[in-house]
C-alpha cells in the first residue's frame, strides 16, 4: 500500500478524534482500518491516550482544584484575622499613648511626692517615673514584633506552601 495512504489515514485518526471528519473521509478511513493493522493500532492507542486524558481531567483535576480553593480560602482568612488583630493592637497602642500623656503630669506628680516623702535622691525617682513609661511600651514592642514573626512563619511553613 502506498505509503502517503497510511499518512492520509493517521491524520484523518487524530483529526477524527480531535476535531472530528465529514461522512465521506469517516467512509475512507474505515474502509482503511478494515484492510491495515499497522492503522487500527495507530487508532487504538489515539483512544486510550484520549481515554486517560479525559479521565484525569475529570477525577483529578476537580480535586486538585477545590483542594487548592480551600487552601487559598483558609490563607486569605488567616491573613484577614491577622488584621482584624493587628489593628486591634495599633488601636490599644493609640488608645495607651493619649492616657499616658494625659496623666503624664500627674503621674509625675505622685513620683515627686513620693521621692521628697521617701528622701530619694531625685535621680531614683526620675528613673522610676521613666520606667513606667518605658515597661509598657516596651512589652507593647515585644508583643507586635512576636505577632510579625508568627505571621512571617506562617508565610513560611502556611499551607499554601506544603
Ligand atoms: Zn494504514
């Protein structure tokens, strides 16, 4: 047999499984795969090569496809809760610094008092005033540094990236 036949026959086999072939080049072809076993294996392994195809897109990628949906589902609300704290914190930061300039005065104040009442040196209780300044805010530090290394870890090791 003429070799551009078999040539003819294999393209019309992908493009039949493709895209599809009119009555009459079907009529050829069949005709073809009657009478050439080189030909019919040609188009049995085209039909389970599209059979696998089909099948993994089916079974498998609806799978790979909501698993991916929930982990970026579970991300975006880990990045969300992570706000709603952070700005929770900034808020009590804010709200902390306007109290402790607002009793500043006072606060130096009672400092003052109990270091002449207690005979301090004046340096003792200046460092004390500035220690109550310095306690708060510094544990306020500590807990926002803490909360961005957690969040850093989670970009890290965060489920998206297992
Ligand atoms: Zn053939």
């Amino acid at each position: 047999m003429n070799p551009e036949t078999h040539e003819r026959a294999r393209r019309l086999i992908d493009a039949r499984d493709v895209e599809g072939i009119d009555d009459h080049e079907r009529m050829w072809l069949e005709a073809h795969l009657a009478e050439c076993t080189a030909c019919q294996v040609r188009a049995r392994a085209n039909e389970r090569a599209l059979q696998v195809l089909r099948s993994n897109s089916v079974t498998v990628a609806p799978l790979l496809v909501s698993a991916t949906q929930a982990r970026v589902r579970q991300r975006a609300r880990e990045l969300r809760e992570n706000q709603v704290r952070m700005r929770a914190l900034w808020i009590s930061c804010a709200f902390s610094w306007v109290l402790g300039v607002a009793s500043a005065p006072l606060v130096w104040r009672v400092f003052q008092w109990i270091g002449l009442h207690a005979a301090l040196p004046r340096m003792i209780w200046e460092t004390a005033f500035a220690l109550w300044w310095l306690v708060p805010a510094g544990a306020v530090a500590a807990v926002i540094a803490w909360n961005q290394r957690r969040v850093e870890s989670l970009d890290d090791y965060g489920p998206l990236h297992r």
